[in-house]
C-alpha cells in the first residue's frame, strides 16, 4: 500500500520519522484517503484532494484551517481537549498547509483521532441527541467567526432554487430518454416549487442569518469517543462555507430519521421517525437554543423536509440526466432513491405538526 506518491506526499509535511504502515479509507466517495502510522507510532489521515470536486485547494484549505484554529481557541478556552474535540491539520515545511505533487494532485495531512468511531446508522435516540449536540455545539462555537471570509468550495451547493431550475432544465432536455416513466415524480417535485425559495426569501429579506455551516451533517461525519460512546468531534470539513442553519440541521434529519436506509425500496418501511427526530433537536437544542433566531427555530422542522426535497430531486435530476453525477450500483438506482426520499417528505408533511411541536417543546426547554 506505501507507493512512492503516498511516501512523497507525506514527506513534504516535514513529519519525523519512517512510514511504517498505510491502511486506506474505503468509506469516503469524494477523496482518496489514509490511514499513515511513523515507526515512532504517530498517525496521521493523509489524504488525496479531488480537485474536479474542489477545485480551488487554496480557498478550500483557508476555510478548513481558519475554523478549525477558531474551534481549538474555544475548546481549549472552556477547558476542553482540543487534540479530540476538533482536527489538527499539519502545514507543510513551506508554511502551505497542501501540497501540489509532481503531477499536480494536492493533498494535506491532520492529526488521526485515534480511540473513536463512527455510525452510519443511529441505533437510538440517544445516539442522534448525542450526533445533533455535537453538530450545534460546532454551529455554536463557530457563531462569531465571520462567514464573509469564507470561500464557496461549491458553488449553490445547497441553493435550492438553483436545483430547481437544474432539474427543470433536465426535465426540458430528457437527455436520457426517461422522462416518460418518471411524469409522476416530476408532478411530485412542481407541486412543491413554492418550498424551493421560502428559506432564500426569508435570507433575502434579513429575517435569517447567514452563519458558517458544515453542510454535510450526515451522522458519520461525526466521532464517537470508544469508551464513553459520546460525540466528541465533527469531521469531513471539505464543506464548510457561509450557509443556513437550517440546511445543517435538516440535512441531519434527512439522513439520520429515516426508517431505512436511501435506497431502499420498500416504500411501505420509509417514514420519519418521530423519536430519532426528537432526539436529534433535543441535542441539537441544546446547544443553539439561545444562539438561534425565533425565525431559525421556526422553520427547522421544515428545513428537514426541505434538504429531503433538495436531496430527492437532485437524485431525479441525475437520473434524468443519464447518471451522470451520483455513483449508482445498478440501473434505476437514482430512481429508487428519489422514491425514497419522497416517501419521506410525504410522511414529515403527514406529521409536520407533531415536528414543530418538538421542536417548540425542546426551545422551551433550553431557553429563559
């Protein structure tokens, strides 16, 4: 596994000692990721940037160096431990915290936090509540960073009525040849057209914050101490930029409160699970009660069915588009999973009253 460019890459971190053993990461879908251990038994992530994804390795390192520094401030400022709680990355000899190989990739190197793992299902309640505290103590934290500063590592990445307009421009050019045996999901996804821009009228109109997100709050982009089973630290930094609350919170939901799994297809087993749900705003809660603006708290619940809409309709966009963007494992996969996620939004707006409720009862809770 010890390739010369993984030994090149290393040594441009001006790491003491020999390589002694390299595991890859299998896990991720975006960069090529390792596990690196010295003789002298530190251990480092080492990974492989995707410049077609990122393209802009300076803007992206900027934003990832400059939160985490701020993050570490405060941990160790409320006595906390920062060398757990958030990622050391390690700058090169020559101050840049990436470096450019001979062949033009870029990689960069952090601090492996050893002792911790990760879910890629909640098996409880207490799991997501103890995932939401860690993901609203880093929306906390990260409250008085100026998001201004931030570059958009992707552009509308999470700009729902420039999706929209993706997918009607997929719908017009049926690339594929699909379309006629999707015209129900596509009815599914114009009747909400009124949902694309509620949350980006509400930013225009000063009524919501624009804060430094994650946005990708999945519940593996969290680690979980080994011996407590506690979060401890968010991870999978690539896309932090200016952004809602509501996009970090309800994509969490999205993925964390389903029944079952993205692509299952059984329709009849997906649903929102009402107290994975509540779990995961109590901890969340908890931490953003009083940071939050009623405006914010409001419309949580509906930024979860809104990331689910986004989320489903870009699957129904690649599909129409041919499979061009999301690895599939098979023919129609992205069909499935747009279903999925349908599914899903009809369920929350089936208990969106019970939703909101939680949420006032969880605010009430953590607020004076």
């Amino acid at each position: 596994m010890l390739t010369n460019e993984i030994r090149e890459a290393f040594s441009a971190f001006g790491r003491k000692g020999e390589i002694s053993s390299v595991e890859q990461l299998t896990a991720g879908l975006i960069n090529a990721t390792y596990i690196v251990t010295t003789d002298a038994g530190e251990k480092y992530i080492l990974q492989k940037i995707n410049t077609f994804v990122f393209k802009n390795p300076d803007g992206l390192m900027h934003n990832i160096v400059g939160v985490t520094k701020h993050l570490s401030e405060k941990i160790e400022k409320a006595g906390g431990n920062p060398a757990r709680e958030t990622l050391k990355f390690i700058p090169c000899e020559d101050g840049k915290y990436w470096h450019k190989d001979a062949e033009g990739g870029a990689w960069r190197m952090y601090v492996y936090v050893d002792r911790a793992h990760t879910y890629n299902k909640a098996e409880s309640a207490d799991t997501l509540r103890s995932a939401g505290k860690s993901f609203g103590r880093f929306m906390k934290l990260l409250a008085d960073y100026p998001a201004d500063t931030l570059y958009e590592t992707i552009v509308n990445f999470h700009n729902t009525p420039s999706r929209y307009r993706d997918f009607l421009e997929a719908v017009e050019k049926d690339t594929a040849g699909r379309r006629a045996e999707v015209e129900k999901e596509i009815a599914f996804v114009t009747a909400r057209e009124a949902d694309t821009h509620r949350l980006t009228d509400l930013l225009a109109k000063g009524e919501l914050p624009l804060r430094v997100t994650h946005n990708d709050t999945k519940l593996n982009n969290v680690l979980f101490d080994d011996e407590l089973d506690e979060s401890i630290c968010v991870i999978d930094l690539d896309t932090i930029m200016p952004g809602l609350s509501l996009y970090d919170f309800g994509d969490s939901i999205r993925s964390g409160a389903n029944s079952a799994k993205e692509d299952e297809t059984d329709l009849e087993k997906i649903y929102v699970d009402l107290d994975l749900f509540a779990g995961y705003t109590d901890g969340y809660l908890s931490e953003t009660a009083e940071s939050l603006n009623d405006k914010e708290i409001e419309n949580l619940a509906f930024g979860a069915k809104l990331m689910t809409f986004e989320c489903g309709m870009r699957f129904l966009t690649d599909y129409l588009n041919g499979d061009v963007y999301f690895r599939t494992a098979y023919e129609g996969h992205n069909l499935v999973r747009a279903r999925n996620q349908f599914r899903l939004i009809e369920t929350m707006e089936e208990n969106m009253d019970k939703m909101e409720a939680i949420v006032m009862d969880c605010k009430a809770k953590y607020t004076k």
